[in-house]
C-alpha cells in the first residue's frame, strides 16, 4: 500500500478510520482527570498520534505517556510487519500491539550514559577523569586527556569512524574489538571544546569501560542495574530469538535522502541511510550489541526508564539510582551551541539531549526536559515541569516531509495540554 508524493515512499492510509489499525493497552490506562488532564486534552494528544500515521510516513507508531506518574496513554497504531511503503498487507501482516518491542535506535545512548552514572555512583570510575585511566590504548592522536564527561557530552573529538573504503559499512559496527581498536586510533578533533554529536563512536567507548572497570558483559550490567529492577520484559540490546517473531520491522519512508543530507547522515551513522535501515531488520544486528544504537524496548519500558529518572532514582518505592546521580546526569553540560555533526544547535547533558526554550526537540517552552533522539523521530523524554515522561516509537525512517510538522504539532500539543496551571 503505497502512495506517491513527489518521489516520496508513503504508506496509503485507509481514510476510512483507525480503529482496525489501533491497540489499546485500556486496562493500563488511568483517567485522565485522576491526574489532573482533561478527557479533551487527551484526545487532543491522541489525534496529533493519528495525524502522524495519516502522513503515510510511520508504517507503526507506538505510544506511552505517563502524567504524574500514572498511564494515560499506551497504545499502538499500525504495523508492526506486512504494511510498509510498497507492502500490501495480507495473511502474514501483523498489526502494531502497545508491548511491540521496536529499535530505538539513537535513543539508546541514553541508557548507556545513565548506566556510566551508575558505575560513577558505585565508586567504579571518575566522571571527570581520563578515558584513559580505564582504557590505556585509548591515547591515539592526542586524546590521552579526553574525560568520561566529555565523551558523555559529546566533546570527545572522534565523533566518527576514521575508515577507509574497505571499512565503511554498518556490517564493522557489528565488530566490537574492531570498533574499539578503531575509536583508541582515531585522531582528536578539539578535544573538550569542539561540540560534534559522536552517533556511535561514544556509545562503544563508554560501554568499553564498563566492561574493563566490572569485569562483566555490558549486557549483563544493564540486566542487573535497570532492566531486572524496573521488572523490563525488554529493553535490551539486541533481541533474543524468542522475541524476534514480535519486533516490529524498520521501512525506509518519506522523501529520498539526497545530496547534502545523504553526506551528512552517512557521516553520522557510519554507513548509508537505506542500508542502515536495511540492516536493523536482520538476524546479524540484533544478535549484535551496538550501545549507542540498538536497544530494544517498548514505548511504555522507554517511559518507565525516564519515569525513575523524573523520580530522582525510585521505582515502585525502590532506590534504583541515587538522586545526587540522577541531578548529575539531566544537568546541563554544553549551553546551546552549534553541533557540527548535526549541523543545528543542541544543548546536552552530560548523556541527555535536552529542551530549550521557546521551541526545542520536546516542543515548545520545554526548556526543563531531557531525553534523547533516535532514528529516526523515535523520542523518549521526561518533562519536570509537565510531570510527565514519554515514549514515541516508530519504524518509518524519513528525514524530510510533511511528517515533521505532524510531529511538531503532537509535541506541541502534548506540552500545552499537560502544562500545569
């Protein structure tokens, strides 16, 4: 089911309505009025949803938003496989389900970082010392300097793979020891003082810490100091054979990637747009652990991660991280400035993408939130001063369209109908 707009690969939307296409998690959901929304305001955000899906651009969107605590929304549009640009939809097409575990992507770096603050809290390593005090080979070209918090804030200076031909390819970041061995070599691009989103380079590093200062598997750790304490059926990186037949599929969608965004996205992730997208959907990448960008979760997990957060490190009444650790890691590293990999400005913590006002990545005067990005329009966010946290799941991979402002228009809704008067 597809129609085209100018070139643009679109799912074909049935105009007859959304209820078939649509699952809610109702059992889950409180009323809204418990948590001081209106049953308005809450259509209000479900519609900006549903008017992201009718742009044809998110063959599957998955949704969770908490307010004060409390679900108010989960719920799923979609499918999650059989309904993509150029699929017609038959007997092996599954519809989207509110527990669809989906890639996130970008948004993975987050829980790395938080992971990085854990081990920093448990007395394992020094925020503000050298990288190199925990990974010796990492000294090439003039990084011997280069902290844990800068790496975190992206002022590392290897923000990407220095490759040659022979290397380029998603298929090296599925090589861990080669990836390390390539990011200690890397030379330093203004270490600490040049802002350059590092879109996988940072995640391998961080994650290569964890396991030289714990001794143990990077998955292992994030098993037993969040996925196992916030009770997560998912959130992992990689995906297990037994939960693969869930997944939901990633489709290339939207208008082509062209010259000079497919430079700059290449750049960024190290490989092309299409075959990054062609590669999250086979075995190889989810039996991979890629810590910057393939963690596994549902949009109510993602919300629930953020939820601790917003709760200064509780869980169901449990201390899963101390606040000290929580402050340390949400508060602003890098004033607004221009990300010379992103090619916009950004403000970032040491681990987290955050608002800004009057308009930033989580709508409009939400400069008190953070969260994180993924690929692509995948979001998860708290919100301090809406009480809320988010999860926006989706498997259409598109940079340009009118999907953007349909998302514009959700995060705006969100903001303004959960501000608190």
């Amino acid at each position: 089911m597809t129609r085209s707009l100018l070139g643009a690969r679109l799912v074909d939307v049935d105009e007859g309505g959304l209820a078939h296409l649509t699952g809610v998690d109702a059992g889950g959901e409180v009323a809204p009025r418990s948590v001081g929304l209106s049953a308005s305001a809450l259509d209000s955000i479900w519609g900006g949803v549903e008017a992201m899906y009718r742009t044809g651009a998110y063959p599957a969107i998955t949704f969770c938003l908490r307010r004060r605590g409390e679900i108010v929304l989960n719920r799923s549009i979609g499918y999650a496989r059989g309904g993509g640009p150029g699929e017609q939809p038959g007997v092996y097409a599954r519809l989207a389900e509110p527990d669809t575990p989906i890639c996130l992507f970008s948004a993975s770096k987050a829980i790395t970082s938080v992971l990085v603050h854990k081990l920093a809290e448990e007395g394992g390593i020094d925020l503000d010392a050298p990288v190199s005090r925990y990974v010796p080979e990492f000294t090439g070209g003039g990084k011997s300097r280069t902290t844990i918090a800068q790496v975190l804030s992206h002022r590392g200076g290897f923000p990407m793979f220095n490759v040659d031909a022979s290397e380029q390819g998603a298929e090296t970041l599925m090589d861990w020891d080669r990836c390390i061995e390539l990011i200690c070599a890397a030379p330093a691009e203004k270490a600490g003082k040049r802002l350059s989103y590092h879109a996988i380079t940072g995640g391998f590093i961080l994650a290569e810490v964890i396991r030289r200062v714990t001794g143990e598997a990077f998955t292992h750790y994030l098993d037993s100091r969040l996925r196992q304490p916030l009770g997560m059926r998912y959130f992992t990186f990689g995906l297990d054979g037994r939960s693969r037949g869930r997944v939901a599929r990633n489709y290339t969608a939207g208008q082509p990637v062209r010259f000079p965004l497919s430079v700059i996205a290449r750049n960024a992730l190290s490989a092309g747009f299409e075959e990054v997208v062609d590669v999250s959907n086979r075995d190889f990448f989810m039996d991979a652990v890629v810590p910057a960008g393939n963690l596994y979760a549902t949009a109510e997990e993602l919300s629930r991660f953020y939820q601790m957060l917003l709760d200064g490190g509780l869980w169901n009444d449990r201390r899963v991280m101390e606040r000290e650790t929580v402050a340390r890691a949400v508060r602003p590293a890098v004033r607004l400035r221009y990300d010379h990999t992103l090619k916009i400005p950004m403000r970032y913590s040491e681990g987290m993408m955050l608002g800004v006002n009057p308009f930033g990545l989580y709508g409009p005067m939400t400069g008190q939130a953070f969260g994180h990005l993924g690929f692509m329009n995948i979001l998860g966010w708290a919100d301090p001063a809406r009480e809320i946290t988010a999860g926006l799941l989706v498997t259409g991979k598109a940079i340009l369209g009118g999907h953007l402002l349909a998302l514009g228009q959700l995060l705006s809704s969100i903001s303004w109908q959960c501000r608190n008067s």
